[in-house]
C-alpha cells in the first residue's frame, strides 16, 4: 500500500467533533511528531499533519508476512551455501597450503567450520519451509498493522487530552476519537479501548 496524500475533509471533520466533545480545538493543537528522527526534540507541528505521518507510518512499517520472511532467508541461504562450496574447495588440495607441515591442523578447522555451515544452510531451509507454510498471512498482517495504529494514536490522545475535561466516560471518547481516524470496525476498536486504559487505570 502506498501513503495517503492527506487526510481528507470529512474524516477531518470527524476528529474535531470528537475532540470539540471534550473541549478542544483540533484545529489549534500543536504536537510532536513521534516518527520524526529528532523525537522529542522535533518541531510542533498541526495536530492533522502528525495524524497523517502516523497513518502513512503503519502503511509503510507494516511487519513482513511469514512468505515474505521466507523470501528474505533466501539470500542467506544461498550465500551460507556458496561459502560452504567455497570453503570445501580450498580445503582439498596440496596446492592450497602454503605452508604444508600445517595441512592436518588447517584441514580439522575447515571441516569443523564446514559442519556449522552444513547445519546452518539447512536449518535455513527449514526455517523457509515453515515459513512459506504459513503463507501471506495478510489478514492477521494487516490486524496487526492496525492495532499498532490505534496503539499509536491512543497514546496521542492521552497526551493531547492531558489537560482536558476527558477524564469522564474517556473510554466513549477516545472509542470516537480512534473511530474518526481510522473507521476500523467498532467492536474491536471498543475491545482495544477497554484493554488499553484498563492498563493505564
């Protein structure tokens, strides 16, 4: 998935009738973008602006599906295999020993080093195998992605409600304020509500 260009005017919308609930004006709020490199030192920024990097952020960092994992062992893999076939290759031969008194003690650490490189291709393969087992995942993937998300943008809302009037029927509040930014379905995100501040209580 690619980023958004901007969040648009009626989600928007949607955010300020859930903060103006508890007195605040989104439109005014300043905060620190937590995804800048500089965090907490960077600069203030509109609240809408920072919504926007947060959402663009777990679009982009969405964690790799267990076939994606498996791809990216592939490499490993095939250069852990390649050194084994390299090294075995210099270990034969007379040839290959400068100093040929020492061929007995050079020959006993290639094979030593040869033996770790036979059980690691091989485990890789394995590790490959299971993974590619599990497939692309991109249900439990994307759910993931979105707990993150709304993780992410409960946090901001404690910190941007600090000082508000929201510490009653906060658990209504915050529920319409991940609603209004994100739209995900409304029983789960009532669930993640009740277990984040059950944390925090």
């Amino acid at each position: 998935m690619k980023p958004t260009d901007g969040i648009i005017n009626a989600r928007w919308k949607k955010i300020k009738q859930s903060l103006a609930e508890i007195g605040i004006d989104a439109d005014t709020i300043s905060t620190n973008s937590q995804f800048s490199a500089e965090f907490p030192r960077a600069p203030m920024l509109p609240l809408r602006q920072v919504l926007q990097e947060m959402a663009n952020f777990h679009v982009l960092h969405k964690p790799p599906t267990p076939y994606e994992r498996a791809d990216q062992s592939k490499a490993a893999q095939a250069a852990a295999d390649e050194t084994l076939k390299q090294l075995q290759r210099l270990s034969s031969g007379r040839r290959n020993y400068p100093d040929y008194a020492q061929i007995h003690h050079y020959r006993e650490r290639y094979d030593q080093l040869c033996e770790q490189l036979v059980w690691a291709v091989a485990e890789l393969q394995k590790r490959r195998e299971a993974l590619r087992d599990g497939g692309s995942s991109s249900k439990q993937n994307a759910r993931n992605a979105q707990r993150d998300h709304w993780h992410a943008l409960a946090d901001l809302w404690l910190n941007i409600t600090m000082l508000a009037n929201a510490s009653k029927h906060r658990r209504k509040h915050l529920t319409r304020f991940l609603l209004a930014c994100t739209a995900g379905p409304e029983r789960e995100i009532e669930n993640f509500v009740r277990n984040f501040l059950a944390k925090r209580s």
